[in-house]
C-alpha cells in the first residue's frame, strides 16, 4: 500500500487548465465546461488507425444501412432514459455504451438491462480508494461545494472511472430517481456492487475512420460522441424516412465555431439518408441515427432517437466505444492510476509497474492492461517478472511471461498473457511494457485543477519505473522534482485467486560433489508435483531456470571460476496451471 505519510500531490490553476509540459510530457489543454458536457484533449487530434490487409478485407462486410429503424433497436435494446434537469448526458452516454455491449459483445445481457448512471456520476467525483490500496491519494474533487449531477463530464472521466472498476452497477441499487436527495453514497456503492468491468476504450477518429467506427458499432452495439446540440428550431428539422415511411428527426449544425455541451451515442446509419431532409442542407448524403437522454419515450424526437448529418461540422473527432466484460473475468485489478487526467509520456520506450501479490495465498497474473489515449497501431512487447530482488529494478526477477502485438485504436488495451503467470502471496512482480514505434507514449497520470475541480495523483517510490539512459528511473522521484504533478504510468494487471498454494522449500544444501559439479539438495515440499531449480552469479542478481526435477536432489555441472548461487521451489499443477511456492533461500558454491 502507498505510504500514506506522504504528501498529496495537488495543484491549483486559474481559469483554464493548462499543463505545463515537463520532459517526457505532452503539454495538454483542457476548454471550460458548458452545458452538460466538458470537451476532453482525447476528442481532439485522434490519431487515424492504418489498416491491415485483414481488417479492410473485414470493413467490405460493413453494409450502406445499419439498425436503422426503430422497430429493430426496441426489439434488441433498452428504451432511452431521461437525465431530466441534470448536467449528465455523459454518463447517460457511458451507461448506454455499457448496456449495449453487455447486449451486442458480450451476450450476457437481454434489452431488460438498466445500469445506474447516478452511481458513475457520483463516484467520478468522489471517488474512493480501490480494495486493494492502489489509487490511494488519487481523487477528483469539486471545489466550492458545487453539486455533481451539476458539473457536468465527458466520456473520458467515465472511463477513467469504469476502468478502475467503480462500476457500472445494477438501477435498482442507486436510482436515478434518488439524484434529487443524494448527496453523499456509501462507499460499499463504489467496488462491491458492480456487474461488470470496463476492459477496453478505443478511441476512433469518426471524420477519418468511418468504417470502422461502424464495424465496431456492429460488435459493440453503439458509440459515444460528444457535439453541440441546440434542441430548438435552429438546427432541428423532421422528415418521412423513406426506407420506415415514419416521421422522423433531423439534425445539422452548420457552423464549427460552437463548443461541444453534450454527449449522444451512435446506434446505426444510412449512408443513402437524403442531405434534403435536414433543416439545413449539408454537403451530402448520410447520416448516424444516434440515441439521446432527453426523453424517457422511446420514438422518433430529437429528445430520444434521431439521424445527425455525416457532415455536421460540430461533431467531435472521437468516437468511444466501450467494451465491458463480466464482473467475475477476474478476482483483483491491481492498479495504481486513479487520477482523472491523464497525458502522453513521450520519448519513453520502455516503463514499468511493479506490484505485490496481496490478497489469495497464490495469485494467478492472467492479463495486463495499457493506456495509449493518444496513439494507434503501437508495436509492443509485455514481459512479467516474478519474485523481485530489487525494487529498484523491475527486471530483477524471474521472466515468466512475454506477450507481443500491435494495438489498433488509441485508447485502453487488456491484453491477456499466453499463460497465467503464479505469484504467491507477499512477492513482487513487474510489468515491463516495451513500445516499437518512435514517437508514441503510454499514459500517464497528473494532476489538474480549476476554480471548479481539483484533480488529485500521488505516486509512492517503487510502484512506477522509465526506462532512460541505460538505467531505471523511480517515477516518484521525477514527480518529486516536478512539485507532485506527476503520478502513476497507467498499466494495471489483472489476477486470480489461485485456489490453492503450495509451501515454501526449505533445507537447501549445496556441495561440490567434483571439480566441475555441484550437487543440491533439499527437504520434500507437501503436494509438490517438481521443483524448478535457479541459478544466479550473485545472491541478490537475476536468477534464470536452469532445471526442473521430481527429486529432492540434483547434480549440476558448471565450469564457472566464480561463486555460483542457486534457489529451489516447489510446483503442482491445476487444470494444466503450474501452482509455484516462494524460493528457498539462496545457496552459495564457492570455488
């Protein structure tokens, strides 16, 4: 756990929030909020995804016309549902992206499905130190005793907020009803009520790569957008869709110089809707059906289902999709970036977080996540280490697991390990994440503030690493020199509870048994189905496999002239998962 002796991090700017940029940072600007809706850095400048061979082959499946009718969502989806007189279409549109999903993706739910947006509106704002003490002193904050149904938000904060696994959690639980009278929810509501888990966000560049913001809507069921409503007559036109023969309404805005206030979600299209049909003619054909929090009437109206022109110029360049799993596809998050800001870390390759097995007597590390908000198509390579010998380094262990691939969208990642990696209880392991591609950057957090927010990131020695220089860098110590502005780089890693563990070895001796052999024994471990032997030129150096046995003995020829160190434990196996128990202590063999 975060040494709670030190300092928070917070700093307080005036009017608009900008971050100065320190080495390694990107500089990122954040435009006041207006209206329901606060624009995020994210939406702006998304990267364009370059596609393979394989997907373009997969986007000539998208058809012209999608889930275009009303009759086809009332049939498969939930009704729309009404923010009433609340500043909350953001997280109407992240609980929209979640049901439908849940729905479209997953297949664990059914169009009787309703989440709680009343639970992510609060605990985006008062959020609450995870279970297993992580995000402690990471918080956003509303200043001046401002109400949270009133401050508005975007899709970004609702992500950094899902991704912690605050949420989502059943309607029935935290009304939207109660918005009235709730100003302050248990902290139980934060992490012990939820039924499933926000795993990936990709970010899509929607005026650049529209084909594939529909092939994920085909798989995720909908799409977040942010854009500048104006329910009056300005913008709001109405037509007789030609393919239902159903009245319906139209959307365009015609200038880009209005700022984004609200947040819809994208539900189907017809690339043949006439440019006609909207009040004012836009420069062509085309048009998102998309899905609004105005109404609690599911039909053709502005305030519930209505087409928005390709063409509207105050669209947003971010299109969010939302891909939730299960609550129970892991037992443990273990995470340290719970601040609600994040930035790109530039001119770093390589960076690490380590962390300590916490909870079961042995853990299973079955998949690592990574935050790249800013960048597509970043070649990667993952490598976890297990029982760290030196918390200064989080390559000082035993490499367990190596996963490569390449992200698609900007966003967040879950990336599952080819196998589960065992760590038992009390042990440190590390995620070292390697990126090959000059100028991207993982994410990282950092602390905000404004006359209404304060954003708050703190980061303990030996949680979070940069590679520079030939050597490792504890990001504490760069957060220190920057004022605490700086926190955690955000990968997290996803673990299981074991079930089961096995103990330690013990009695671990070593002679040498001939000039250039060395023979080690030890005592017999309960349930032990081998032992894994490891060899190492100091005793608090790497130690790399150099045998496996079912004996309590084992003769190892070496040539070295120096003194060799070894460790022995202990494994079984569990439906073809190897258990591993700690290490003995180490074993010297002099020459």
């Amino acid at each position: 756990m975060k040494n709670k002796t030190r300092r928070l991090a917070a700093f307080l700017l005036s009017a608009a929030v900008v971050i100065t940029a320190v080495p390694g940072m990107q500089e990122r600007v954040y435009a006041q909020k207006t209206g329901g809706y606060t624009e995020s850095p994210k939406s702006e400048n998304v990267p364009v995804v370059k596609e393979t061979k394989s997907r373009l082959k997969k986007a000539e499946a998208v058809p012209s016309a999608y889930m275009n009718k009303l009759s086809e969502l009332t049939i498969r989806y939930p009704g729309v549902r009404d923010q009433g007189k609340y500043d909350t279409c953001w997280a109407f549109s992240a609980i929209g992206l979640a049901e439908f999903d849940l729905i479209a993706d997953n297949q664990t739910a059914d169009k009787s499905i309703d989440l709680s947006e009343l639970q992510l509106a609060y605990f985006t704002y008062n959020n609450v130190e995870d279970p297993l003490g992580g995000t402690f002193g990471d918080s956003l904050n509303i200043m001046n005793h401002k109400n949270y149904l009133t401050m508005g938000g975007n899709l970004d904060f609702a992500s950094r907020t899902l991704l912690q696994w605050e949420g989502v959690t059943d309607e029935n639980r935290v009304p939207y009803a109660l918005a009235p009278t709730t100003t302050t929810l248990a902290k139980s509501y934060a992490f012990d009520q939820d039924v499933a888990h926000l795993q990936n966000v990709y970010i899509i560049n929607i005026h650049k790569n529209v084909t594939q913001v529909k092939r994920e809507i085909m798989q995720h069921g909908s799409a977040g957008l942010g854009l500048y409503m104006d329910g009056t007559a300005n913008y709001v036109g109405s037509a007789v869709y030609a393919e239902t023969g159903e009245n319906v309404a139209t959307y365009y805005c015609p200038t880009s110089s209005v700022t984004s206030n609200h947040a819809v979600n994208i539900v189907g299209w017809d690339d043949n809707f006439p440019a006609s049909s909207f009040k004012n003619k836009p420069a062509g054909d085309g048009a998102w059906l998309c899905r609004n929090s105005w109404s609690d009437k599911t039909e053709n109206n502005i305030n519930s289902y209505f087409w928005l022109s390709y063409y509207d110029k105050s669209i947003e360049d971010a299109a969010w999709i939302f891909d939730f799993e299960s609550a129970d596809n892991y037992d443990y998050n273990y995470q340290y970036d719970g601040g609600a800001d994040v930035g790109k870390l530039r001119g770093i390759s390589t960076s690490a977080n380590i962390f300590r097995a916490k909870k079961a007597d042995n853990e299973l590390v079955k998949a690592v996540s990574i935050s790249l908000s800013k960048d597509a198509n970043v070649p990667y390579t993952i490598r976890v280490y297990t029982n760290l010998t030196n918390l200064h380094n989080p390559k000082s262990g035993i490499l367990a697991a190596k996963v490569s691939g390449t992200t698609t969208y900007a966003g967040t990642h879950t990336i599952r390990l080819n196998k589960a990696v065992s760590v038992p209880q009390g042990t440190y392991y590390a995620v070292v994440v390697e990126l090959q591609k000059s100028g991207v950057g993982l994410d990282m957090e950092y602390a905000v503030s404004d006359s209404s927010l304060t954003s708050r990131v703190y980061c303990d020695y030996n949680q979070s690493f940069l590679y520079r220089g030939g050597s490792w860098e504890d990001v504490a110590d760069v957060s220190t020199s920057y004022g605490g502005r700086i926190g955690n780089i955000c990968i997290k890693a996803y673990a299981d509870n074991a079930g089961t563990s096995i103990g330690a070895v013990e009695n671990i001796k070593a002679v040498r048994c001939a000039k250039n052999a060395v023979r080690i024994s030890w005592g017999k471990t309960a349930g032990a189905k081998g032992y894994e032997i490891y060899q190492a030129s100091s005793k608090n150096g790497t130690y790399k496999k150099i045998a496996a046995t079912t004996s309590t003995k084992y003769k190892i020829k070496t040539t070295s002239k120096k003194s060799v160190y070894y460790k022995v434990r202990a494994y079984k196996t569990t439906q073809g998962i190897r258990i591993c128990g700690n290490f003995s202590g180490s074993v010297a063999v002099k020459r």
